[in-house]
C-alpha cells in the first residue's frame, strides 16, 4: 500500500508541475483540401491537422489565398454561421475566426479546456441561429470513453453560455444535430434518432421506431425536408432514406446497398446525392442519385479512377470538384475528363533516429504510393535520398544509425551520421529470404527452405556477404532484430506472435537461448526490450545482456494500445507512447503516468524536449517541470550506499544492508566467482531509505551453495553497487 502510495504522490505531484512550450513549428508546404466547406464564389476554407488554408479554385489550378498554421491540432471540418467560422480542436475548445476577402482573422477560442490529465474531443459540432450544438467526450483511465450532448446560447459570440446538456449511453458518440419545425434532433452513432421539443429541459424522445437491422450510423444530411443515414447492418452498409410525419417522428422510406466503405455524402444544386468511397483501397468509387419530386431515381455507379478512398465533391462550372485529402480534382458531369489541380504530399514520421534526423513516409491519398525520406532537424532539410522500398519493421531500435529498406532483389543499406547521409549501400540478397536484420557489420537473415526457416549469420565487406554459420530452429518465425553485436531476438510465427526467444551469439556464430517469452507481442527496442499486448506491457532488462530477465507487467494507463504504439524514450527512465486515439503519455519505466495530453503522434527528440507530427507540419515542443522519475522523489540525493555484509565470513545466512537516496526499480542479485548468476534477492520498487535483505546460502532452486567467494550486486535507478563475501561451511 505505501509503494501504491508513493507512486499516486509522484504521479500527482508531477501533472501539476508540467507544462509542454512550443517552441518551433515546421510547416511542409502543401495544400490539404478534404475538410473543407464553402464560403465564397470558387472559394474553399480547409482544415487538416494543424493547418488552415483559404483555397480559390481556378480553371487550371489552386491558390492559396491565406494559410495559418496553429499550435493546436483540429479535429474536424469547420462550421460557418454567416461570416463566423468555428474550427473544434482535438481536446481544447473551439478557435472561432472572421472570414472576409480572402483573410482569416482569429477572434478568440472559446469553451477552452486546458487541464492536460483528461482529453477532450468535439465531434458533431453544428450552429444555428444562436444555438450551438456539439458533443463532449471525455476518455478516463478504464478503457471506456463517456459522451454529452452539450448546447451552448452562442448570442454573445465569444462567452458561450450552458444551456442544456444530455448524456449518452456508455461508450455513444454524436454524428449530427439539427432543427425542424421548432423540435431539435440528434444522431448517435449506435443508437435511435433523438428528437427534444425544449432545449431548457433536454427531455428526449425516439424519433422513430424503425430503426430494425441497422447497426450503426456514420454520416447524416437532413435535406429538403429528408433525412438520410448511411448506416451499417453488419458488415454492409446501406443509404436509409427517412421522412418526417406531423408529430415530428420520422419514417423510412427506402433503404439502398452502398459500398462496403461509401460514407461520404454530398447534395449538389438541390438534385443530385453523391456518396464517395471505395470498393477497392485506395480506389475511389462514386454513386450518384437523383432527386426528383421527394424520391432518389436513377442510380449511376461511378469508378472514376482517381485515387483516395473518401472525398467531398462539389459543384463546378457543369462538372464537379473532387477534394482528396492530398488532391484537388475538377471533372466533367459524365467523369469523363478529369483533371489534376494540385497535388501535395503528407510526410509521417516513423523513428527518430540519433536525436537529429527523422525517417518519414511520403504517402499520397490512403497510401496508395508510399515512399520514404529522412529529414536532417540540424539544418532543417530533406537528405538526398528517397526510396520507394519498404522499410523493414524489425528495426526499431531506438537511436539507430542503420535503415534498411527492401527492394525486388536487394536492400538499401543507408548509413546515417555527423555528417548526415554517410553512405547506402545496396546489397544483393540470398534467395528465399523473408527478413534480415544488419548491426554494425553483421547481418542475420531469416530464409525458408521446404517450408522451413532457418536463419543465417554473414559478415559484410563492401557489397558481399560472407557467410558464417546458420541456424535451424524448431519453430516457424521470420523475424530477427539484434540488440547488440552478440545478441539478437527471434519471434515466433510471425502473424500470431507466439512469443520471442532471446539469443547470445557465440564466437562461432551459434546461438544459445537464453530466455523465452511466450504471448502475443509487437517489440521495441529502447534501453530495454519492450512488448506491448492488449492487456499490458512487459519490459525485459537488459542492461546485462547475458543475463535478462522480465520486469513485471504493467497495465497501460488510457485506451488499450489496439493499433497505437510505443513511440520512443528518451535515455533515462521516461517512456513516451501514444495509443489509437492520440492519446500522449509520458511514463516512468514502470509506465506511472507522469504527464498526459491529447494531440497527434508524438517522439522523444532528446532530454524533455519532444516532436509532434500531423502529416502536415512539425511541431517542436519541450515539456517544461519533468524531470526522471527519480529526480522527482529526490532531487538532491543521487547516490545508492551499500554496507559490507554481516557476519562475514558467515554459515549459512548472512544480511547485506543498503541505503537509497533514490526511490525506484530495486534489484539484488549474488553471483559466483565464474559470473554465473546464483540467486535473486530482491526485484522490486522500494523507496528512499535504509534496507537491508537476507541471504541463506541457498540457489534460486533451493539448493545449498558450496563454500567460496561469492559476489552481491544492488542495482538501483540506474546506479550499481558490487561487494565481495565468503560462505564457509
């Protein structure tokens, strides 16, 4: 209960003590129109990430009118109201602008929320007359997020006033709100249509009954006094066309199969209802309705080949404009003629890679064309080098200096270094490989052979490989990472990740196992090895790399790490990852909280300092107040005190007592003269203090030691203590 303590106090302590300071932000030039609403003739206001754009569409391409790059990440397309226009944030609040001419002016941000320990999202965000809708959803610690409707009197502009609020089922969210004939009615993702007669009391009602077979909904447009849904019933989804009665309740009045992923609607000049989206990845598909008389007749599909598998259209001089999140298209009605306007990259980061240069992807629309660069941050500038490789995913390793990137017959070999890109090398690859891994001048292949792998250890002079010996393991894997010159990782079957076997690599280039770890595991490689699942993480030490050994589990604090990751650390005793919800989280080595936010992907750079990425931008932060874990128990102590044992010479137990000055992970471990590990004493977090443990004479299997030297190592924090003692029998 005190370690629980302990740990609440520090956790505490420290998320009142921090705050992140933006310091930099670099903006990839580029225009990004997908969210984007209309706001003047052949004008466009776009919202992507962390950057704002005021588009004019021409006949033969796009210009920029105004670009602002904000600090905050938005989550959503903008709303206009008039000449207002609200731009919802990722978790604080709502930046609000005027529009006039081609300028955007910042008024204020309103609804700010600035506590850093809960996230915030807006979603379903709408504005009519003085009313303004959105939902609120907060995402606490126990894997579930909670959700509200909540309206705003929005007659003041800038200090929006409270005036009802409604809560979701566990786990709901919003899609969309609206107003008809003096009732409101709100959509949920999985549940019915709500409708309220009296925003003062939020009293809400089913608005229809007819809600059988449809699972989930994800878009909703209310339309010449319509509504439609493009809902899910199990894996398809489906147009649901509703009608509306006198009392207000709505009917359905025709359901129509859409592809599997088609769930963007747009309603042109009053006749025609688009929906975009892909029956193949990364190919767009369109189908389009018309509108005649309160009925959807005459239904055309469309494969128009353009890439991306969602966009908006909207109507252009007798054709359409088509916005990608990359791309801006104008085609013909018929999509006959389609002509490219602008063109733009997105460059995610993967790694940071020694604490300068960035491996990032250049991805086109929903990846359909990916290739990758690296990014110097000394002299902010691309590398000379791009590859439309594939970059092998055993290779991350913190603080790397080698990428490896797999062609048709070999791999790119790039070497980075002081002076930048040092060198790459392309090197030919046996036949049958499936995965290599390269350390220093040390290369590990994976190979199959009658169904089997076995892997094979060569040498690398020049562009040759030398061969030294292979290895036959009893088991199907082909994924090899080494950890350092003389040990390496094997996992086990590499779609069902079985578990990972941990190697030393002897004189000969044969392989002795030194520990199993049997689960299902994505690897990262830091000061320590760390293996994520969806029930925890669980760190193997390393830091003797003969002896291993794993660290307890522990439970990832927010969402389960699903499809999220383990980002990086930064050198000492912080962690920082980031799960699928852009949720940020900075950790001790036992992943206690120690700061939390909510924005996009974010990386370790060195020290406090970190790096936030959107595909747009840039973003150089320092987290200000965060020190190590240890270093905010007790800052001024930084010393571990060992005592010699007593009694010494002993038969059979004697006490080795220490002293912290340092809180934190505690290990006590006795050895003999030749190395060999004999018994574990202690694993475990203790606080500062004076400790002292006992030693019986026995192994770790219980049996008796025989007499003779033995040694006794305290390792605490980072720091470590070694003294001899003598067993006489």
């Amino acid at each position: 209960m005190k370690r629980i303590y302990v740990f609440l106090l520090l956790s505490f302590t420290l998320l009142q003590a921090v705050d992140i300071q933006f310091n930099d932000i670099i903006e990839f030039e580029g225009i990004f129109p997908y969210r984007s609403i209309s706001v003047d003739e052949d004008v466009y206001i776009t919202n992507l990430g962390r950057t704002i754009q005021v588009l004019r569409i021409e006949d033969d391409g796009v210009e920029v009118l105004d670009r602002e790059t904000q600090v905050a990440f938005c989550a959503d397309i903008p709303i206009a109201h008039g000449d207002t226009l609200y731009f919802p944030r990722l978790h604080k609040g709502i930046d609000v602008y005027t529009y006039h001419d081609g300028n955007l002016e910042h008024i204020d941000t309103i609804l700010d929320e600035t506590e850093p320990t809960i996230a915030y999202l807006y979603m379903g965000m709408d504005v009519m007359d003085s009313v303004m809708f959105q939902c609120h959803q907060v995402f606490p610690d126990d894997g579930n997020y909670h959700s509200s409707w909540e309206l705003y009197s929005v007659t003041n502009l800038l200090e929006p006033r409270l005036i009802g609020a409604w809560e979701f089922s566990e786990n709901g969210f919003a899609i969309k709100a609206f107003e008809r004939a003096g009732r409101y009615y709100f959509i949920e993702y999985e549940d019915v249509i709500k409708m309220c007669e009296d925003l003062s009391t939020m009293e809400l009602q089913p608005a229809t009954d007819d809600w059988q077979n449809i699972d989930a909904v994800t878009t909703a447009e209310y339309f010449d006094d319509h509504l439609f849904l493009t809902a899910h019933h199990g894996e398809y989804l489906f147009l649901e066309v509703f009608s509306f009665e006198e009392d207000g309740t709505l009917t359905r009045e025709d359901t129509f199969p859409l592809y599997y992923v088609a769930n963007r609607c747009s309603v042109l000049d009053g006749e025609e209802i688009v929906y975009c989206g892909a029956s193949e990845i990364a190919e767009l598909s369109v189908i389009r309705f018309h509108w005649e008389n309160g009925e959807l007749t005459q239904r055309e599909d469309i494969q128009p080949n353009i890439l991306g598998s969602d966009a908006n259209l909207k109507s252009f001089e007798g054709g359409y404009l088509i916005f990608t999140t990359n791309r801006v298209y104008k085609v013909d009605h018929d999509f006959h003629n389609i002509q490219l306007l602008s063109d733009s990259n997105r460059y995610w980061v993967w790694q940071v890679l020694l604490n300068r240069f960035l491996l990032m992807s250049i991805s086109v629309d929903d990846m359909a064309d990916i290739r990758y660069t690296i990014y110097d941050l000394q002299e902010r500038c691309f590398l000379p080098f791009e590859t439309n490789g594939w970059i092998f995913d055993n290779t991350l390793r913190y603080n790397q200096d080698v990428l490896l990137f797999e062609q048709n017959s070999y791999v790119e070999v790039v070497k980075l270094g002081d002076n930048g890109l040092e060198s790459v090398t392309n090197l030919d690859m046996p036949n049958n490989y499936l995965r290599l891994d390269i350390l220093e001048d040390i290369a590990c292949f994976a190979k199959i052979e009658n169904q089997e792998t076995y892997y094979s250890f060569y040498r690398i002079e020049g562009e040759q490989l030398v061969f030294l010996n292979e290895f036959w393991p009893d088991y199907y894997c082909s994924i090899c990472m080494f950890t350092d010159p003389r040990h390496i990782i094997f996992v086990e079957n590499y779609y069902y990740h079985l578990g990972y076997h941990y190697y030393r690599i002897e004189d000969d280039y044969s392989v002795t196992e030194l520990m199993f770890v049997p689960g299902e595991h994505e690897l990262y490689l830091t000061d320590s090895i760390i293996a994520p699942s969806e029930v925890g993480v669980t760190p193997m030490n390393i830091e003797d790399p003969d002896h291993p050994y794993l660290l307890d589990t522990f439970d990832l604090p927010g969402y389960q790490l699903l499809n999220g990751y383990i980002c990086s650390f930064n050198g000492e005793s912080k962690y920082l990852y980031s799960d699928c919800y852009f949720n940020n989280y900075i950790t001790d080595y036992r992943f206690n909280v120690l700061y939390r936010w909510q924005d996009s992907r974010g990386f370790y750079l060195n020290d406090n300092n970190i790096l936030l990425n959107d595909g747009n931008s840039l973003v150089l932060a320092q987290i200000n107040g965060l020190g190590s874990a240890e270093d905010a128990v007790d800052p001024v102590g930084n010393r571990l005190s060992v005592n010699p044992n007593y009694p010494n010479p002993f038969n059979p137990r004697t006490v080795i007592s220490y002293s912290l000055d340092q809180a934190g992970y505690t290990e006590i471990e006795v050895y003999n003269v030749t190395g060999q590990k004999v018994r574990t004493l202690l694993r475990d977090f203790q606080p500062t203090g004076n400790h002292s443990v006992e030693w019986d004479g026995r192994d770790d299997y219980g049996r008796p030691c025989a007499s003779g030297v033995y040694l006794y190592r305290v390792r605490n924090s980072g720091k470590s203590c070694a003294r001899k003692m003598l067993l006489l029998k």
